[in-house]
C-alpha cells in the first residue's frame, strides 16, 4: 500500500466527555505514530501541496489570446506556460488581481492587474486581465509595442481582499467603476451568472467618452439575461451623450441615490485615486458606516507633490540611497515625486512588490537613516512597525538622503 494513504486523517466527534476524555491519551497516541512513522523523509504533503496550489509565489504564464476592447484598452488571456513548472491556475476570488513581473528594457518591474475572467475560468486553464494604455506609461506602451500571443510573462498568485464576503457585505451590491476600474466586476458578473455568487450587482461606470466604455455589449447582454441580479449604468463625463440609458456627468451622491437601495447596499469601489477623491465626499453625505464602503487600492499616485504635507520646495530634488538588498550593497539616485520603490526598480535592483498601493506589505523594508514621506492615503503599515522603523517604499518618498535595508525578491 502507498505510504502516505497510512496516515490517517480522520477526525470524529463522539460527544463532549469522551472527545475531553481522548485528550489523555493524546502523548501517547503521538508517540505511537512518531515510533511507528518511516524513517525516510516524507516526500507527499498533501497539505502544503494545496497551500502551493492555491497560494504559489509566483505563476508561469504565456498569452493565448488578445482582443482589442476599445481603441485603447486590451483583453489578454493567459495560459500555464507549458514549458514551466506552473501546471495548474491558482483559484482566486471575484475581485482579486494578480501583480505580473515584467522586464522593459532591462528593468525588472511589478503591475497589478485585477482578474476580469470568471475564478472558474481559472479552473479551466485561463486568466484574462484587461488592460488600457496609459500615456506615457512605462508598462503599458511596451506591451503595445512588444506583447502578443505566446509572450510568456511570470505572475504572483492571486492577490488582494477586494472581494464578497456573506459575513460582512451585503447581497446588494453597489459596484462603483471609473475607467479600467470596471474590470473585478466583470469577474464578479461572470460568478453570479455561473450561479456560484448569490448577490446582486448594481454597476455605476463612470467613462469620460463613448469610446473609453469598457465591456459595454457584455454588460448590457449580461443584464438581460440576468435582469434581477445585474444592472449597468453607464455615465459620461463628455458633453455630447448619445447612447441610450446613458447618464451625463459625475458620479454624484443624487446618482448614486437614484440607482441605489441605500439601506442596505456594499459599497464596492475599483477606479483611479481622483474618482476615490470625488466619491468619498459624495458618500459622506448618507453617513453610511465605514465596513459597508470597500475599496480597491489604487497603486501608486502620480501626483505625490499634490498631496497635502508633501515639501513642495524639494519637490525637484534628486537625492541619494544606500540600499542593502540580499547582499547587494549600492548607491542610487532618487527622486524626490517618485516613490522609493520606483528608484530602487530604476536602478535594476528588483526589489519584490505586489499591491504598490502600501498595503500588502510585500515591499515592506527598514529605514536605517534619513527622513522619507509617506502618502497618508496609501500608509498600510502596522503600528509595531511604525515604531521599529519599518516603511512600504511603495508608498514612500525620499526628502533626504537616506540608508534602507529591503528584503530581496523571492
Ligand atoms: C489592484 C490594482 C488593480 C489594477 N487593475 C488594472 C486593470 O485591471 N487594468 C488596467 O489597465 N490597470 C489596472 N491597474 C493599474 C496598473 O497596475 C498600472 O498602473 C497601469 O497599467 C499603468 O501602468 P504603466 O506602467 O503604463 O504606467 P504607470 O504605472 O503610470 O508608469 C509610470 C511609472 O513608471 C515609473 N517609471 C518611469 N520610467 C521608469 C524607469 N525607467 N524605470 C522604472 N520606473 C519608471 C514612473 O515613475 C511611474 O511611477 C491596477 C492597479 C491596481 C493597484
Ligand atoms: S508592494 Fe504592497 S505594500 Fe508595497
């Protein structure tokens, strides 16, 4: 028989005293298995092969797939690379985003991109992310210019807490999109066709032209087919509005009062860092309590100098950073606007990253020397760590020279 089918699993209750009562025996029942185990090491974990399974530090994808979705926004499909050891997906929650690791020119760098296929298509064998061309973006004027099918690309496991949970959100769900910002609730969408997400979803997405509209067939199909669980409402901040059932302007709180039940709605919010400014003072007018507003992070600003506290007078300055990364000891230039995690990523150091939003943690390092200012909005970390001075360079900026330690990529 098949050495690891000898341990047994099982756990049965037999009633309060005799489960209390099996807790003497405890030590020597342990000692029996450990004296009775092989001496070889064991070479199935059922266990840890789930928790790899469904957690892997990091996934070999390849692209399968790409359709142009607007004329500025791509849906790409990834597959396992079959030349790596990544064999299966990992499962993942509607809502959650995987961050991939990518060279451009040389320089190792991280995005996250959140998942707009459904978790079971993860099951299938594929992910599809969506993603829309920034101007001037580092990443994504690259992947227009060099991405197409068969480029493998290495991604984390699937990432984040932007997802419904029955013990703490409501089945209504008022979903809240700016630009790409659409793409988690295509994925909850899918779920809640598939009948595996009983909730409903109200979307209101917001575009600023006709053209920016993501997944517009799609949404208005889905809610045909499913009329009592999904409903979009599309809203353009241009002048001109010809599409029907579109509303024009912003989201404002006598919108949001139009489409949603407020009593007993989740607030579920994904788009840039100034719609999340717009919002929140819209949402404070109803005064709703904070566990039914749900945020996405919004990766790092562009604007850090715009912030209030920031010293707009070294807003030009360049200083300099003594990094100590694995055993890697350098000296690199920094900028004052951009974040300690993009001058590390300048000078190829490929320090590791997930969310660049302040709050997974991953990037998390110590401030050995020197004075560094960190966005209040994107400041996730732990109050034992503020203390021990340890800092998110994700969500940080240099206003001096420094000294930090960063623990090296896995
Ligand atoms: C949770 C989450 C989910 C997201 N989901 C989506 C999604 O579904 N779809 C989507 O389109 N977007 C999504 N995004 C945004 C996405 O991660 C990227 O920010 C976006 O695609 C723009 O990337 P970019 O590199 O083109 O532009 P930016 O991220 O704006 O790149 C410019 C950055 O590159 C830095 N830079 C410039 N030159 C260099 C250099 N030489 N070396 C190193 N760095 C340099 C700049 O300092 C600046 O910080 C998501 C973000 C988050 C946080
Ligand atoms: S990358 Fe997540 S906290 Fe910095």
């Amino acid at each position: 028989m098949n050495k690891e089918k000898e341990i047994d699993f099982k756990i049965s209750v037999k009633g309060n005293i005799r489960d209390l009562l099996a807790f003497k025996n405890l030590a020597s029942v342990r000692k029996k298995h450990i004296d009775k185990a092989p001496e070889d090491f064991i070479k199935f974990d059922p266990v840890n092969n789930l928790a790899n399974q469904l957690h892997p530090s990091k996934q070999n994808l390849v692209i399968s797939e790409i359709k142009d979705e607007t004329k500025s926004a791509k849906t790409f499909k990834f597959i396992a690379d079959p030349d790596s050891n990544t064999k299966k997906l990992a499962y993942f929650r509607a809502g959650q985003f995987l961050s991939l690791k990518v060279e451009v020119d040389d320089i190792p760098i991280t995005r996250p991109y959140s998942i707009s296929s459904s978790p079971s298509d993860a099951l299938k064998g594929f992910y599809e992310i969506t993603i829309r061309k920034e101007e001037n973006g580092f990443l994504t004027s690259f992947i227009w210019e060099n991405w197409k099918v068969g480029t493998k690309i290495e991604s984390s496991g699937p990432n984040g807490y932007f997802y419904y949970d029955p013990l703490r959100d409501s089945r209504e769900i008022m979903c809240i999109a700016g630009g790409s910002g659409i793409t988690p609730f295509r994925s909850f969408a899918k779920e809640i066709m598939e009948g595996k997400l009983n909730i409903t979803l109200t979307v209101l997405y917001g575009s600023s032209e006709e053209d920016d509209i993501l997944f517009y067939d799609e949404f208005k199909d889905y809610e045909k087919r499913y009329p009592e669980k999904i409903k979009i409402i599309n809203i353009l901040s241009c002048e001109e509005v010809n599409l029907p059932d579109c509303e024009q302007g912003f989201m404002t709180a006598q919108l949001i009062e139009k489409y949603c039940k407020l009593d007993n709605s989740s607030f579920f919010i994904c788009g840039p860092q100034i719609m999340y400014d717009f919002i929140d003072k819209e949402l404070e007018k109803f005064s709703l309590p904070m566990k039914r507003i749900r945020k996405e992070v919004f990766g790092e600003i562009k604007d850090v100098v715009n912030i209030p506290n920031f010293p707009k007078k070294i807003a030009e300055k360049t200083f300099k950073i003594k990094v100590s990364i694995g055993n890697v000891l350098k000296e690199i230039p920094a900028n004052a606007f951009e974040s300690i995690l993009v001058a590390m990523e300048r000078a190829k150091l490929a320090p590791p990253s997930i969310c660049r939003s302040g709050k997974c943690g991953f990037c998390r390092s110590v401030l050995i020397s020197g004075d560094i200012f960190i966005n209040p909005n994107s400041d996730g970390r732990r109050a034992a760590d503020k203390i021990m001075n340890y800092f998110h360079p994700c969500s940080s900026y240099p206003m001096s020279n420094l000294e930090i330690e960063v623990p090296r990529s896995v």
